[in-house]
C-alpha cells in the first residue's frame, strides 16, 4: 500500500487529503473561502493568499486525524504545482517542501488540471486501468480542456477553450443577473424551474469539425439581452433565460465530446471533471446523448479537493523511471500566465 498526502491551495479551496494507492479515500479535508470573496463578486488573490496561510496547517493535521495515520505513515507528498493563483500556489508548495524536507519524504508536483480527472475515477467500481485509453474533459472556472488519456499520466489535449472557460461564463452571466459568486449553482438552480426553448440562443462553434470550444459570444449574447430587459427581471424571466444559457453552455460541450469520441473509436471511455461537472443537466445531456460509458465524480471531488492531488501524484510517483526525481525541490510554482523577458 502506498499513502499519499496530497495539498491543494490553488485558488480559494485551502485541502489536504489521504489517499491510498490513488483509490481509497481516507480523508479529504476542504476549507473553503467562498464567503470571504463572495462580496466582490469572484476571488481576490491576496486574500485567497492569506486566508490559505491562516489555515493550511489546521487542513494537513485534520486530514492526518481523521484518517487516522501520523505524519511517519505517509510514502510521499502529492502538491499542486500549477496552473492556479500564484500566491495562493506558493502557500501550498513553501508548506508542502518545508514538510517533506523535515520528513524526508518525496515530493510531487502536480498538475491541478489533469488531477480533476482523477477525482471522476474516486470511488467508482470499475477498475480505473479499463478505462483507457479515454476522453478526458475538465470543465471548471479556468479550463475547458479535452485530453485523450492513453494511461493515468498521458494527457494529449485535443480541444480547449479559445476565450472564456466554460464555467468562467457561468459566472460572468451569474453576475450579469446580480446572483451570487460562484455563478454556476445559483443559475442550475433557477435553471430548473425555466423553459431552455424560451429564448433563443446563438449556437456557438457550429463548424463541424472545428474543436474548440467558445463563450464569449454567448456572454456577449446574454449582455445584450440583459440590456434589452433592463431593471429587475420576474422570477419567470429570469429562470427561462438561465435555463436557455445554460442549454446552450452544456450544448456546446456535448457536441464537442460527441464528436471527439466518434473521432477515436478505440476510446473505452469518457472523463468528465471539474466544477461544472456537478450540474445536474449536464449528467442527464451526457446520459442521452454520449454513447460511451461515461464518468462523473462525486459531487465533493468535482470542484477543488486535494484528493485528486494525491490520487495523480500517486500515479506519478508509481510510474516515474527514477523516483529518486521526486526527492528534488528545485522547482518552482506556475501559474496560468507565463512571463517571459523577450
Ligand atoms: O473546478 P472548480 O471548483 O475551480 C476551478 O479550478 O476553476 O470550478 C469552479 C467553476 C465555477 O466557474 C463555478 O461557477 C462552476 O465551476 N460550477 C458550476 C456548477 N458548480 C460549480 N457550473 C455549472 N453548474 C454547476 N452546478
Ligand atoms: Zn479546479
């Protein structure tokens, strides 16, 4: 048996979790910051940054707790290296190193965005090794990537977002209609009492074969309408129109992955993750209309946890040809912006 701690602190979730052999969740401990960022409408960096110094030691020792195991237990350190807020990133990691030098214990780094993937493979039944090679999509705030997985640490992106992420336009519509951040739950929830035919959408990146995915025109789309119905909306109003854009949000997606799967027949499966993967609409689409078997996570391993974390870092550590890598800490945070001198 392998134990891994992993430790996530790339945006405004401060997690530690107890994974073994990348499977069996003992622990997954998640403080969330939502309410310190809630009135301004999306995350404030320096606060997200602070907020994960105050906290990031209660997180690890809880984790340890609840799952029972001393600090002695544990074969290696599992950490988000990146793509994340660089500040918030470098609380996690300056933590995560100071840790595994005083403990002597491996040190990974992680791919936040190729983790949530793994968080769709936590605790389901199948043998996760039968389901390559699989179409994996992670659908959150930042990302809207596609990856074709030919094993649990090849990501070969097929498709991404060319502006907005899809989540990210949940959020900006959310706030166009003075909901409350994040975006995506208040408008599922109003979603379910509109009708999605009531308004008319623009169908975006109809082109067949073109895979990437957009939403900037259809946030541009619902600015224009909201100006079209200014001042407060009925409770009707707004539920159809939430309804109609987030039909087409999830639309978008589905065709894409239909399309993506019907390119790779040897595919024996398909990934589904991140934050919007716990739409409910979403589930039932991919239900109807993908004919592959398809994997949503659990509704607690769909946005940031750092279960993923371990789960990915123990698939690294077990397949890295010279483990002796991972006793290395001359690496360095990334972030979503890459600065270049030239
Ligand atoms: O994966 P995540 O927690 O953080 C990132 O790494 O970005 O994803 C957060 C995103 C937010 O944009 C949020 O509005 C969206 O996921 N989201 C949803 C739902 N729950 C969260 N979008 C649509 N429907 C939901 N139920
Ligand atoms: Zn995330």
């Amino acid at each position: 048996m392998t134990l891994v701690l992993g430790i996530e602190s790339s945006c405004d979730e401060t997690a530690a979790a107890l994974v073994e052999d990348g499977r069996i969740v003992h622990s997954s401990i998640i403080a969330t910051q939502i309410d310190l960022h809630q009135k301004f409408g999306g995350v404030v960096p320096e606060i997200a940054a602070r907020a994960h110094l105050q906290l990031i030691d209660k997180v690890v020792d809880e984790a340890l707790e609840k799952a029972g195991f001393g600090l002695d237990a544990v074969d290696a350190i599992a950490v988000t290296q990146g793509p994340g807020l660089i500040g918030a990133l470098l609380v996690g990691i300056s933590y995560a190193k100071g840790l595994a030098l005083a403990s002597a214990k491996p040190l990974i780094p992680v791919n936040h965005v190729e983790a949530h993937v793994h968080g769709a493979m936590l605790g389901i039944d199948a043998d996760p090794e039968t389901l390559y090679p699989s179409i994996a999509l992670v659908v959150s705030g930042g990302h809207t990537n596609v990856y074709l997985m030919r094993e649990a640490t090849s990501f070969e992106l097929l498709a991404y977002s060319i502006d907005d992420a899809c989540g990210e336009s949940f959020d900006k519509v959310a706030k166009l209609f003075g909901l409350a951040y994040p975006g995506g739950p208040a408008i599922e929830r109003l979603a379910r009492g509109g009708k999605p035919d009531s308004f008319a959408m623009p169908r975006m990146m109809e082109q067949k074969n073109k895979l990437v995915f957009s939403y900037s025109g259809l946030k541009t789309y619902m600015v224009n309408l909201r100006q079209r119905y200014p001042g407060s909306l009925s409770e009707e109003t707004l539920q159809d129109l939430c309804a109609a854009f987030q039909e087409e949000a999830l639309g978008q997606l589905i065709r894409k992955l239909a399309l993506i799967v019907q390119a790779h027949p040897e595919v024996r499966s398909l990934l589904i993750a991140g934050g919007v993967a716990a739409n409910l609409r979403f589930r039932e689409l991919a239900d109807k209309h993908l004919r592959v078997p398809t994997y949503f996570p659990q509704l607690r391993y769909c946005s940031d946890n750092a279960a993923m974390i371990a789960a990915l870092g123990f698939h690294q550590l077990a397949k890295a040809k010279d483990p002796g890598v991972f006793s290395r800490l001359d690496w360095d945070a990334f972030s979503r912006y890459q600065f270049t001198s030239s």
